[in-house]
C-alpha cells in the first residue's frame, strides 16, 4: 500500500503555486498542533515597595533653644543613638537630676525587695510551723518586719499577714470542728453498735411474740436513722478535712504568688534602673555635646528647613523618622492587562534581590486589596491607569529574619506562573468577552 501511494505521488506533478499552498498547509497544520502540544508558562511579574505600617516617629524640640547643625539628611538611614543635629540645651542638666532621682528611687525598691525575699526565705520554715499547728498568732512575726527605705512594701507586708492570719484563722477554727465532729462520730458509732445489739435481741423476742412487730420496727428505724446519721458526720468529717487542705494549698498559693510577684517586681526594676542608667549616660554626653540622637533605627522621612534663625521653641517639629521593623504590607502597581491574573485573596511570592542576605528566599504574601488608579484626561473623560495592589506577607519565616527592611524597600513581586499553551492564550480573550460578543 505504502509503494502504491508513493509510486503514484511520484508521478504527480505540482505546480509552483501548488507546491507552494501545499508547502503553506503543511506548516500552518504544524503550528496549531504545535501550539496545542508544546507548553508555555505564563507569569504576571510586578515590582512593588515595602509600605510602613509602624507609626512615624517625630522628633520634636525637647527644650527651646538654638539648632547649631543638622547632621542627618532627609532619607538618611540611621541607627538608634546616632547623632541627629546638635542642640543649645539649656534642661539637660534637669533631666540630669531626675534620672539620677528615679535611679535612687529604684535602687530603694530593688534593695528592699532583696531584703523581703530574703527575710520571707529565711522565715519560711515557721511559715510552714504555723500551717502544721494550724496557729495564727505564730504568724506575728511578719507584723513586725519594717524596711528601711520604702514604706510600700510595708503596706505589701501587712497586707500578707493579714491574709495569711485570717486563713489560719479559718483553718483552726475548721480543725477545732472536726476534732468535735469526730468525737461526736466515735459516740455515734458505739451508739450504732448499741441498738444494733438491741435489734438483735428483739427481733429474737418478737420471734416468741414477746415484743411486738411495732417495737420491733421502731427499733429497725432507730439503727436506720444512727446509720444515716453517722454517713452524714463522717461526710461532713471529710468535707471538712478537704476544706482545711485547701486552706492549706490557698495560704501557700498567695505566699507562692507574693514571692513571684516581689520577684517580678525586682527583675523589672534591676531592668529599668539598667535602662536609666543608659539614659543617664546619654544626657550627660547630650549635655557634653549637645547634641540629640535618634531614639530609633530607621530612615529620616522629613528634616525641617529654616529660612534665617534657627531657634525653635519646645515641642517644635524638627524630624520625622519612619521605624525598621518587620514591614508587612507591600504596594504594587499592575497594569489593566495583567488585572485579570490578579485576584483578591491570592497567594503570591515576593522576593528582596536588593538584600544579599534575602536573595535566595521567597516569602508568600496575600492579595489584600485592589485598587483601580484612574486619572482625568483633557477630554473629561477618565483613564485607566494601572491597579494598586496592596499585600501582606503571611509567611512566618518573614519575622523570623534577621536583616532590618527599612520603609519603601524595592520588592519583586510573582502574582502567578502558569502551564498552558499558545492555543489557550489566544482563545481565552475570546471565550472570557463571550457574552459581550453574542450582545453586539
């Protein structure tokens, strides 16, 4: 068959124009089937910036005064405690005096502090004394405790104890009732075992009917009622054990509690007095040089400008600086064409090629909102610019990272990556306007 068909295709003649338009078939048939086979990857690729989403933090005048020198520029990046501009200061040494104030005032509460914990350590073995004897008054020691230098801890003190001597109180007066009750049930018991013994005795008596059923019954309800009578005691007896133990475990909670709570206290405090001790050294080196620094890591967002004089009054606005932090919004710009591959909702993948230390890495972010931008034209008419597509990062890696991203970052954003062929891609504008078609 094959011989057949090549015999009688070699003995056909085409012409040129034939053998052209045979030529132009045969490779139209090659590129649909190609353009149906052979797949391509369509991406929808936007640069974006990183968008603050911390609070801009002004830099007013702390004092009035005259500026001698601005020593940052606006869009300077700049570290926490470097030098912003230096200052005629005429308060520091105010400022000085009052650090050095809350410094001695911290160091009381830290000293005394120190000196509860020990005391309350150092008492604990009577603590526990007075909770075995169930005995308030061997509690009066910690009435008696007086600090040197602060007057609230002794408040703090006094109010322990007194919580401490009412559950003690409570639990004594408990434990007094249950030594009664229990000798209360012990009668009770023999009592028991008293009418059970007449029981048996008249139950052999009515069997000669020399006691009659009615005694006989009145004696059954007798050791019924002891028995009912003793199960409630002996309840009671168990139900008031329980209470004395949470007593107990409530007195060694608040103990437990004022401890971690003094301890607290003194760590935050050993903190805080570390943090005005920088804060000391700081203005007396404003004061050497006066001169402010940035309280923040970030980049200078606006300086303000002076036309002849520059003496500032107090609070007066001289800079605003845009925090580093962990950024998580970021604006990107998408064109009308590319909108349709863009949905709210989706997941998309950014990437910082700025940051040698980020380039390898992707993070997913989410479309959160979507913008048309449109502008007036001369015409009246309103144009089309381009969509503002606003997202936030949700990978968790990204907070994790180590490198400060500072606000306006460039970002390369991937919205999507598709598979489909050259086929799909010139059908879709078609079967997507369908309706508007058939409408016309």
């Amino acid at each position: 068959m094959y011989n057949f068909f090549w015999k009688n295709w070699a003995k056909t003649h085409f012409t040129l124009t034939e053998s052209i338009a045979l030529l132009s078939s045969i490779g139209t048939i090659i590129l649909i089937a190609l353009s149906i086979l052979i797949p391509i990857e369509t991406r929808v690729f936007s640069l974006g910036e990183i968008v603050n989403d911390d609070d801009i933090i002004e830099i007013r005048s702390p004092f009035s005064g005259t500026i001698t020198q601005f020593l940052v520029d606006n869009g300077a990046k700049v570290r926490q405690g470097d030098p912003l501009f230096q200052f005629e200061d005429i308060e520091t040494s105010d400022l000085i005096n009052i650090t050095k104030s809350r410094i001695s005032d911290l160091q009381c509460h830290i000293d005394t502090a120190n000196d509860i914990l020990n005391f309350l350590k150092n008492k604990h073995l009577r603590i526990k004394e007075a909770l075995d004897k169930k005995d308030p008054n061997l509690l009066i020691f910690l009435n008696d405790y007086s600090s040197t230098c602060s007057k609230i801890f002794d408040y703090e003190i006094s109010i322990l104890y007194e919580s401490l001597r009412l559950k003690l109180t409570r639990i004594h007066n408990t434990y007094s009732d249950y030594l009664d009750l229990d000798n209360k049930i012990a009668l009770s018991q023999t009592l028991l075992l008293s009418h059970k013994k007449d029981l048996t005795i008249m139950g052999n008596l009515a069997k000669n009917n020399i006691v009659s059923k009615n005694d006989l019954r009145q004696q059954e309800r007798t050791v019924y009622k002891s028995e009912l009578d003793l199960i409630v005691d002996i309840n009671t007896r168990n139900s008031m054990l329980r209470h004395i133990e949470e007593l107990r475990a409530e007195t060694n909670i608040e103990l437990a509690h004022y401890l971690k709570e003094t301890s607290h206290k003194l760590d935050e405090n050993q903190r805080t007095i570390m943090d005005e001790h920088a804060k000391l050294i700081v203005l007396e080196k404003k004061l050497s040089k006066r001169t402010i620094l940035s309280p923040i890591t970030g980049t200078v967002v606006y300086t303000q400008s002076f036309t002849s004089s520059n003496y500032v009054q107090q609070s007066y606005l001289l800079m605003k600086i845009a925090p580093h932090s962990n950024l998580t919004h970021i604006r990107a710009q998408v064109t009308p064409q590319q909108i349709q591959n863009v949905k709210h909702g989706d997941i998309a993948l950014i990437h910082f090629s700025n940051y040698s230390d980020l380039r390898e890495i992707q993070y997913k972010a989410i479309i959160d909102t979507i913008n048309p931008i449109m502008s007036q034209q001369d015409n009246g008419l309103q144009k089309q610019n381009y969509y503002e597509v606003i997202l936030k990062i949700t990978d968790p890696s990204f907070l994790e990272k180590k490198v400060p991203i500072h606000n306006g970052a460039s970002v390369e954003i991937l919205f999507t990556a598709e598979h489909t062929t050259i086929a799909k891609e010139i059908i879709h504008p078609i079967t997507k306007n369908w309706s508007k078609i058939f409408e016309r």
